[in-house]
C-alpha cells in the first residue's frame, strides 16, 4: 500500500513538473508585418521559390502559387492581428499566371515568428 502512495506521488511530482513548461510569446505584430512585407517583396521582385529559406534567419513561406510559378504584380496588406499566440494577415495580390492572364487574390496568412519565421497560407483551396 505504501509503495502505491508512494509512485501515486512521484507520479503526481512529475506531472506538476512537467505542466510547468513556458509557452513561447505571442508574435509581435510589427514584427509579423516585416516578415510578411519581406517575403512577397521577395516574390514580386523574382527571386526563386524558396530563397527565403537561405536567408539569416530563414523564412519558412508556404504560397502554392509562388511555388507554382506565378509571378506577384503587387500586393496590398491588410492590418495584423494576434490569433492566439500567432498573428493573420489578409493580402491581396495580383498575380499573373505563365500564359499572361492576371488574377486578382485575396488571401490570408498565418505568421509565426518564434521560434522560426513561417508564413502559411490559410484555406489552401483553389
């Protein structure tokens, strides 16, 4: 019996212990908005799908449509917002496809910012 309290508290000791862990702080808007800026600049300006990994420190951005070969016009970010500890961003782009054809976009992305720089495009539907 006193060997079950006994592991019944270890086990306890370990579970508080462990539920101690420190959470990283919410994405800095500002921040946030930088990094947005700097990869669809990255884009827009040609530089290779990618690319923005070989940066210090790196940018992790998922955007199909770059990877897929289309080329950014412009784009026009909307305000930043924390979405939990991340932040989301609404931009819209205008892109032109490989035949020419330019489509306007309205896309919004998720930025996180610690402990990497990623961007992720949200509802990676059509």
């Amino acid at each position: 019996m006193k060997g079950c309290v006994f592991a019944s508290g270890v086990w306890l000791l370990a579970l508080l212990v462990g539920c101690g862990k420190n959470f990283d702080d919410p994405v800095n808007p500002d921040k946030a908005s930088t990094v947005l800026e700097t990869a669809l600049a990255a884009w827009k300006q040609g530089e290779g799908y990618g690319a923005l990994q070989q940066r210090d420190p790196p940018i992790y951005f998922n955007e199909p449509e770059w990877k897929a070969g289309k080329k950014l016009l412009s784009f026009k970010t909307g305000k930043v917002e924390l979405m939990g500890r991340q932040a989301r961003c609404s931009v819209k782009l205008s892109l032109q496809d490989k035949e020419g054809k330019t489509i306007e976009r309205q896309i919004s992305y998720q930025i996180d910012t610690t402990p990497r720089v990623v961007i992720a495009r949200e509802n990676l539907g059509p």
